[in-house]
C-alpha cells in the first residue's frame, strides 16, 4: 500500500468511527478535500417523481455550491445525464461513474450550467437505489485539478465507500430529509436556522429550545460560519427560499 492510500484508509476509518456523532463531518470534509482532494460534493435523493438535495458543499465558495444545488433543483435535473443510469437501478444496487464516464454524456448547456460557470472540471457520481428512492452521491473537482481518472487516483471501490459512510450517516441522523445545506450543521444549529427560516425571532427560538438568548446566537454564529453566510437573508437565499 502507497503512503497516500495508506493516508486514505486512516481517513476512512475516522469517518466510520463518527457516523452517527456530531463530529461526522468535520471528518468527512477533511477526507473529502484535504486528502480526496474533492472541491464540491452534492448528494441528491430521487423519488416519487421528486427530487431533494440532502447535501451541498463547495470548498471554495459555500454559496456558489448552494446557488447551483437550488438551480439543479428547479430546472437541472431534467437534462442530468445520470437519470438514464438511474433509472436502470434495481433495488439495493449501486454503480460508479467516473472521469469521462461522466463527462462524455453531458450536453454543453448542462456542462455550462453546472460545470464552466461554476468553475468545476471533472466529476465522480455513485449511484445507489435503497428503500424504493435512489441516491446520487456527486464528487467533483475544480478546473486546473487533475480528473478522477487519471492513473495513481483512487479507484471507484474508494468512491463508492465514500458515499456509502455518508449516507450511513445521514440516515441514522434522521436528516435524509431535503435539509440540503442545513445537513453540515449540528442539531442545535440546525433548530435555530430552521427557526429562523419560519420567520422567528431569535428569543423566540431560544425559548422553545429551552437555552438562553445568548447560547442561541452563538449556534446561530456557528451555523452562518459552516454555511459561509453573515445574515438572515443570505441563510434564505441558500437554502432557496430567498
């Protein structure tokens, strides 16, 4: 085993030792971009005849990440290569996409969409269908990077794993719920945003959290921190609803 995917299997191991936990994800992304080297990661769910991001995350601009997730959302979906592929799908089955596998496919309008205007290259996409929805789980990487399917990368076992933890994780976390960019944050953090979304005060979500106003503007300052956000309006803005 090279140094490097010893370094991943550690990764990995961290990850698995947190599914479930509070601190999930600040292992996760630190596999994802510090070592995977993944610049954007979106997780979407597809079932009767809808479909919800469960994840939207951009290293480089958190908001960028979420504008393209709500944009796929609204309009993009419908020309997603993959759809075929998931279509294909039977129960408690999976399948890798990677590199030009995914490239190949991609009509220039979509490519433009939500590759060229996002500053986005290349993308690996795991594709899993359990419990009658199917699930697609989307790495990519920035332009300038090196592709998915260059010779040294990780092979698609190492993607699949991947996207297998995190929908582990975010199925024993009650949150496979279309919480899209409210996924990365902590339960308290995500009480406040979700509370703030339905037009309420801050004193009043504290109240029916049962903690004081202050503790409340700190998960409040924590959750605008992971979201890359400073205000009410942009928390509606990248969670769609601006």
């Amino acid at each position: 085993m090279s140094i490097q995917a010893d370094i991943r299997a550690k990764a990995l191991r961290n990850c698995i030792a947190t599914i479930g936990e509070e601190g999930f994800f600040d292992a996760y992304f630190r596999l994802l971009h510090g070592i995977a080297l993944v610049d954007q990661c979106m997780i979407f769910r597809y079932g009767d005849g809808v479909v919800r991001c469960l994840l939207s995350r951009n290293f480089g601009s958190v908001v960028k990440g979420n504008s393209a997730a709500q944009k796929y959302l609204s309009e993009g979906f419908r020309d997603d290569p993959l759809l075929a592929h998931i279509d294909q799908l039977k129960e408690n089955e999976a399948a890798t996409l990677w590199g030009k596998e995914c490239r190949e496919d991609m009509a220039p309008a979509y490519r433009k969409a939500f590759f060229n205007k996002v500053g986005l290259l290349d993308k690996t996409a795991v594709l899993l269908r359990q419990g009658g929805d199917a699930y697609c789980v989307n790495f990519y990487r920035k332009t300038g990077c090196i592709t998915f399917d260059m010779p040294g990368e990780p092979d698609k076992h190492f993607w699949t794993i991947l996207a297998q933890i995190c929908l582990t994780h975010l199925r024993l976390t009650a949150v496979a719920d279309g919480l899209g960019p409210l996924a990365i944050l902590s339960e308290k953090e995500r009480q406040i945003c979700s509370g703030i979304l339905q037009g309420r005060k801050t004193e009043q979500i504290a109240a029916d959290c049962g903690i004081a106003h202050s503790t409340a503007i700190t998960y409040r300052r924590r959750a605008y921190a992971k979201l890359g956000i400073s205000s009410r309006t942009a928390l509606f803005v990248v969670c769609g609803k601006g």
